[in-house]
C-alpha cells in the first residue's frame, strides 16, 4: 500500500479540507467570477490552494 495509513488519513484530511473550503467560498460574499477562480484554484492545486485562500482569500 503506497503512503501507508498516513497516506490515507491525510488524503481523507485533504479531501475535508478542500470540501470546507469550497462551501466557504461558495457562501462568501466575493464576486461570482472569483469564487469561481478560488473554487478552481483550490481543486486544480489543493495544497497550494488552500493555503493561498487561507491566506488571501475572501474574508
């Protein structure tokens, strides 16, 4: 099993994440085109993106 049981749990914790993420971002008050930028970014590069929406993102 490639990446063990860390693997697992941390793909479970990442799909969670990008989940949240994506409802958040789908309720914010931000202009329908950049929830969609966000929306994309955050599922083409989840790790990227989450940390750049965390960071940057619709507040």
């Amino acid at each position: 099993m490639p990446g063990g049981p860390f693997g697992s749990i941390f793909g479970l914790l990442l799909l969670v994440a990008v989940i949240y993420a994506i409802v958040r971002i789908a309720q914010s008050g931000a202009e329908p085109v950049w929830k969609a930028v966000w929306i994309a970014g955050v599922i083409v590069v989840p790790i990227v993106g989450l940390i750049l929406w965390a960071l940057f993102g619709p507040k």
